[in-house]
C-alpha cells in the first residue's frame, strides 16, 4: 500500500486549526521515517527473514508463511536491519497486520540486530483474520547504528500465515506525555476494612477547609457521614490532601462507597474473611515460582508448566551446574528451589530472607495471642504435598531450604561449608520465557559470607520449626547450619561482587555484620548453646537503632534477629531490652504513620522511594505488629491494620499493588511466565501477587521514558517492561504474606 504521508498531512491539519507556532517536533517537520519499504508495492527487499520463512508480496502486503512446530517466538522472524536510534529520541512505530487462522500473535520489536539483542520496544498483538492497524510511541532508551525492527511469530504448534503492511518508524515525533489514570479523587483501601479496625481514607483536592463526607451502603443509602481534616500538602505525593476516618462505623457489608468533594471512591467492604483468603492467596505463589517440578493445572488451574530447569532440551539444566570460569572446578546439582522473581536466577540472599520470613509467619502464629496455628495447616495451599499430615507452609518453604542445602560447597573442596551467592544464566533472556525453554547456561557464582549466614540462620531457624515433623531432616539442617557459620567466620569477608550483574541481579552487600548478627541469633534460639548467646551479646548491631525509614530487606537482615529474639521463647540475658527496642522501632513507625496523610509507616530521606518499597511499607508494619503480640496494646494492631490500606488502594495512584485484590490492581508485573500483556496466551501473575511498587531511581528505560522527575508515590507503572517499579519477588509476597496473616488474625 503506497505511504501515507504522514508530516504532510499533520502540517496541514495543524495549519488549518491555526496553531502554526508549535515547536518544529511537536509540528512534525522532522519527523523522518527510518524504514525503507515498509508499503511493500513492488518487492519485500530490503526485509529478511528467518531461512524457515519465505516472504512474498501479496495484495500490496508482505506475507509469510509460519511453520508451525517451533519453540520460541524469534525461532521465525521478518525483519529490518541498519537502523540509527538515537538516544532519547522518540519513536512513533506503526504498522497494520493481519493472521490467519484467527488468534496468532506476532511480537513486534524494535531492538538491538546484533548479541546481547536488547529489546528497546516490544508489543505482542493478537492478530485476527481482517487485520488491524497498530501505532505505539517510545522513546529509545540508547543510540545504536545496529537497530532492528523485527516481526517474531514463532512459536506455534501449527501453521499459519502472517501478513502485514504500511510498516513505518518515525523519529523526531514529539513524546506522549504520560498521564496515570488514578480514577475519583477519594482513596480508599478497595479491598477491605476490618469490622472492628480503623478505617481512613484519603481526598485529592484543592480545597483548604474542611469538606462534609458520606458513607454510603451498596444501595446508596448513607450509613455515616463527618468532615474531613485538611492535611496540606503531602511530600509523597506533592497533592494537596485531607483524611477522612469513618473509624467509628462498624457495621460488615460489601460494595460501599465515599463521597466527598464530587467525587465517589472505587467500592470496598466492611469484612475480616477477605483476609484470610489473601494470607493463603500470597503464600501460593511460591508453588507457581519452583523450578524443578512440573506445575499442575488441578492444582493451579491456568498456570500449569513444564518442569524447569531439569535437564531437558533447551534447557541446560541445574543437574550439574559448574561455576563461572575460574571461580571452581566441580559441579553442583542446584535443582529446585524457586526462582527469585520475573527472572529465572536464584540467589541465596533473596531466598534466605523469603524463607525466613515465611517461616516466621508460621512461627508467630505458635506463640502470638492472636496467631492461629491452623491457618496453614495441611491441605490449606493446594500444593502437591497437601495431604502429607505437615502444615502446607512448612512443606512450601522445605522446597526452598533444600535448594539452599545444595548451594553448600561440598566437604574437601576449598571453602567447604560456605554458600554459593547465587546460580543463574549466563546472559539475560528476554520475555516471555517460560523457564522449561530457557536455553542459557547456567553457573555458580562464588561463594560469600552473605550467602552463607543466609543458609546458617534459615537451617537453624528451619531445625526447631520441623523437629516435630521430621525430625531426620531438622538435624541435617542444624549440621548444615554449624557449618555454615564456621565457614562464614573463616571468611568474615568475602563480598558479592557490586559488577556481576549480566545473566542476574547482583544482590551486593558489603556489610554482614547484620547477617553475622542473625545467623548467631537463630543458632541460638534453636540450641540455646552459649557461644551464640555471646555471638548475639558481644554484636554491635544488638543495641543500635536497626528500625530506619527504609524497613529491614534481603541486605538489611538485623531485624530478623531482633524480632525473633523478642517474640521466640528464649532465655537471653537482657531479654526485656531486646522487646523494648522493638517496641522503640514500632512507635517510630506509629509516628511516620499518624503523620502521613496515606496513612503508611513509610517516610524516606528526601522522599527516596526504594527499589520494592511496597515490602518495606509492609516490613515496618510488621515491626508494628510485633510491638502488639508483644504489648497488646491496639494502637499497634491498628496502626500495621491501616499500613494495609495504601498496598490496597489508599495511595496517590488510586492501585492496589496485589494482583485481583480491589477494583484496580497491578496484573502486568515483570515476569518470564505471567507475561500476558506480551502473549495473551499467557496468564497475568496469580491472585496475590504483590508489585514492587513506587521507586525513585527508576532504573529500567520503560520507567525512564514515562516517569522522568516523578514524585514518590508516582513512580510506579504497571507495565512488564518495568522492572524496577513492577516486578514481583519471592522477598515482597513473604512480606505480603506475613502482614496478610497479621491482618487475617485481627478479624
Ligand atoms: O530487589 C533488589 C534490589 O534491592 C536491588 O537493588 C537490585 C539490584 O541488585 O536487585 C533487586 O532484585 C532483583 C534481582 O537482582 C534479580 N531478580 C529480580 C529482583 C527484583 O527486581
């Protein structure tokens, strides 16, 4: 089809609408095309395409032939090669195509021709038999001579014929200014409010004074009404805002709303049950994260997948994993365990605080006043061990503890007893991916002290919580525990390296005196031995202030100690300091709260929102949380309640970061095999699934080109090419899952 001429026709319109006067991108006069051919009206050349792919001009179009049978969408791809992009140039990429049978999709990208093949822009349109006209703006996030436009339509079973045409990259076109849709003005957790609980919410506004509210029922009938209180203008957010508390309202119901200033909140419940639900939902996401099992679809209906990792074609396998070149001479099998995130690594550190954390969860609900030990009891997360009379969670973490096991370098070989830091592939792989058809090699990365106490504090921790069900595997974990921790004081110092990022996440910390300090603590309260109570007395991480802004993480590990050793039965000397400093740590966190005007425990330096800030809000909601099992005091309870609201929708963006909880959630979290938004084949992340959320340092160029000079909260996209604001980990669903079932057990 011939071109249509694009800057032309914008000129003309714009000088028919009178504004001549706009900037020359914004006008269009350099706007350039950077494809040759893209109308197809004599030949197809100068496209390629993969040597199993014949293209032909037919109707004006360019056609081919898919065979079906292939792996990978690039397994059968036409494309163009040459490109210049320049960096922070934006892009207008259109194209029409059409695909017969029905229902194929084509990934359409815009990337790098030559290795690493970085993707700079992808779609993954479903195409139907009629066609349709695709237009998509991006800004290149670097400048490349080597650029590509390439169609990837690979990947089917069977054959099909893909066609397309008016194929255009046009540079110089003015960027979209990105504008979140964050729906009524009213902010209120869309979830649920607890009976009893507290219950606020948030107004954007301009006004300064007061405004009267309602409180309606599903039928509109107003049930409470107040005023709200101006708050001003809120740092994390730069809006100016008032809370409401309708607190004093207690009856249960669904579908209620607020109405204040105009405007009616998204609908939410007046309800505890919800939240048992979403203590279970966030604790099985971990079976859908194993590698090394197949996943059942009566188990998990719509994510059912291979088994990844084994050694099976094209997957190199955890089998027999050697190390980087030069790190070590032998190979480990690593099978198992579950993948970090949306990518296919897994890290001992990350795993380390998950499994920590989830087992912590268990272990309050032994001790806590409100904790209900049969909350995850057998049979309650429909996992493949349901039914084997030990409670689901622990079965659940087991599958992690293990891998940890085997990332223990082996009796005789130099640094026996430490821990590889983590096992993944050698180069990034692109998305989607299931983990069954990642083609990478795979290696061990060196062994650090980090990675080390990692495993010496979840082992020991791991031997007093499944003595009483098996009581053979708590006592190989103890050994591997003691090991660990004599190796990690051989070598009090050895560091991930800050530049071993390609293939994996670095998951760099140079200060393990916090780790030091956890491992001591967790030896301790399972043996009670001496040595580790003077490991845990002589720490200076003991008496310092741990509970800071940022909330404790897989590289802040202090606080994993401290709140076990103020709530798991023990006899340290100096006992009732250790609670003292937890309930010290929680009033800090009460404060930030009361003050913030979303209600969260969460104030950064300088409004810097941290990569995962959604776990650290939950984290120091957690501290909260302890300070009640350890008072009883409900300022507490309330106060790690309310924390709740802002991960639920109380929030500037008006999302609930857990996936199918609230009106409005995050569905499209970075991720290898929930990427739906790339192939509709594939299912958005499990209900449950918390999003990273709000990160200053957006570090991904999808962020980069939306996001540039957002404030706190609005710096989050729920987009799967962010994944510094969107990604999903095994280390934010344990937060999730701990505070869920705080929440669950206050119903
Ligand atoms: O959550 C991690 C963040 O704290 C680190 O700064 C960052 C860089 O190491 O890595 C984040 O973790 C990612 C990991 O490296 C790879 N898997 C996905 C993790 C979440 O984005």
């Amino acid at each position: 089809m011939k071109r249509r001429r694009t800057a032309l026709l914008s000129l003309t319109a714009l000088v028919a609408t009178g504004l001549t006067a706009l900037p020359a991108a914004q006008a269009g006069a350099d706007e350039v095309e950077q494809l040759r051919n893209g109308t197809f009206d004599t030949t197809t050349e100068p496209w390629w395409t993969t040597s199993n792919v014949t293209a032909e001009l037919s109707d004006g179009q360019l056609c081919a032939d898919v065979p079906g049978g292939t792996t990978n969408r690039w397994d059968a791809t036409v494309g163009q090669n040459d490109l210049t992009l320049v960096e922070g140039e934006t892009y207008r990429f259109s194209f029409s195509a059409n695909g017969a049978p029905e229902g194929h999709v084509v990934r359409a990208i815009v990337g790098l021709s030559a290795a690493p093949y970085d993707t700079y822009f992808e779609v993954s349109p479903q195409l139907s038999v009629s066609g349709n006209a695709y237009t998509y703006t991006f800004t290149a996030p670097v400048g490349t001579t080597q650029g590509q436009v390439a169609f990837q339509v690979g990947g089917s079973a069977d054959d099909w014929r893909f066609c397309m045409d008016d194929v255009s990259l046009l540079g110089g076109v003015a960027p979209e200014p990105y504008e979140p849709d964050t729906g009524p003005r009213v902010r209120v957790n869309q979830v649920a409010y607890l009976p009893s609980g507290p219950k606020n919410a948030t107004l954007v506004t301009d006004a300064t004074g007061k405004l009267p509210w309602q409180l309606r029922d599903a039928r509109g009938k107003v049930v409470a009404h107040g005023w709200t209180v101006p708050r001003g203008t809120d740092v994390s957010s730069a809006q100016n805002v008032h809370s409401i508390d309708f607190g004093s309202y207690r009856k249960r119901g669904s579908g209620l709303t607020l109405t204040v200033d105009g405007e009616t909140s998204r609908p939410f419940d007046i309800d505890a049950d919800v939240y048992g639900q979403l203590r279970l939902d966030a604790a099985k996401y971990y079976y859908t994260q194993r590698s090394g099992i197949a996943i059942r679809d009566d188990l998990r209906p719509g994510y059912a997948r291979p088994a990844g990792h084994l050694d099976v074609a094209p997957n190199q396998g955890d089998g027999a994993v050697p190390c980087q070149p030069g790190v070590c001479d032998y190979t480990l099998d690593v099978t198992g365990g579950w993948y970090d995130a949306g990518d296919h690594g897994k890290y001992v550190v990350n795993g380390g605080i998950s499994v920590w954390e989830l087992l912590s969860t268990y272990e309050r609900a032994l001790h806590a006043r409100t904790g209900d030990p049969a909350a995850f009891r057998d049979r309650t997360l429909a996992i493949p061990e349901s039914g084997n009379r030990v409670p689901d969670l622990l079965d659940e973490v087991r599958w992690e503890l293990e891998f940890l096991l085997k990332m223990q370098v082996p009796e005789g070989q130099p640094l026996a007893g430490m821990a590889h830091h983590k096992i993944h592939d050698e180069q990034w792989t692109g998305l989607p991916l299931l983990p069954s058809d990642d083609p990478q090699k795979r290696e061990l990365h060196p062994p650090s002290t980090a990675a080390t106490l990692n495993l010496a504090a979840t082992a020991a921790q791991a031997a007093r919580l499944y003595k009483p069900y098996d009581r053979e595997f708590a006592e190989k974990a103890l050994k591997a525990a003691r090991k660990a921790w004599a190796a990690a004081l051989a070598h009090p110092d050895r560091y991930a390296s800050e530049s071993d990022g390609i293939g994996g996440g670095t998951y760099a910390d140079n200060n393990v005196t916090d780790e030091f300090y956890w491992a001591a603590a967790e030896l301790y309260l399972t043996t009670g031995e001496k040595e580790f109570a003077n490991r845990v007395l002589n720490s200076p991480v003991h008496t310092a202030d741990i509970f800071g802004p940022l909330g404790y993480d897989w590289a802040r590990t202090a606080a994993a100690a401290r709140l076990d050793l103020a709530t798991v039965p023990n006899r340290l000397p100096g006992r009732d300091k250790v609670r003292k400093s937890v309930i010290k740590g929680a009033d800090g966190y009460l404060a930030t709260l009361k003050s913030h005007p979303y209600g969260m425990p969460y104030a950064p330096v300088d409004n810097v929102y941290d990569w995962g800030s959604n776990h650290q809000i939950a984290h120091n909601a957690v501290v909260i949380a302890t300070a009640y099992d350890l008072t009883g005091a409900a300022k507490y309870r309330d106060g790690a309640v309310q924390s709740m609201d802002y991960l639920l929708g109380r929030n500037a963006l008006n999302i609930s970061y857990v996936t199918g909880y609230g009106e409005v959630s995050a569905q499209n979290q970075h991720a290898r095999w929930y990427a739906h938004q790339l192939d509709p084949n594939q299912p958005n992340p499990p209900r449950g699934t918390l999003a990273g959320g709000p990160n200053s340092s957006i570090q991904d160029p999808y962020a980069q080109s939306k996001l540039q000079g957002c404030v706190g909260q609005f710096c989050y996209i729920d987009d799967i090419q962010s994944w510094s604001t969107n990604e999903h980990t095994i280390n934010w669903n344990s937060a999730l899952t701990r505070l869920a079932s705080f929440v669950a057990d206050q119903g």
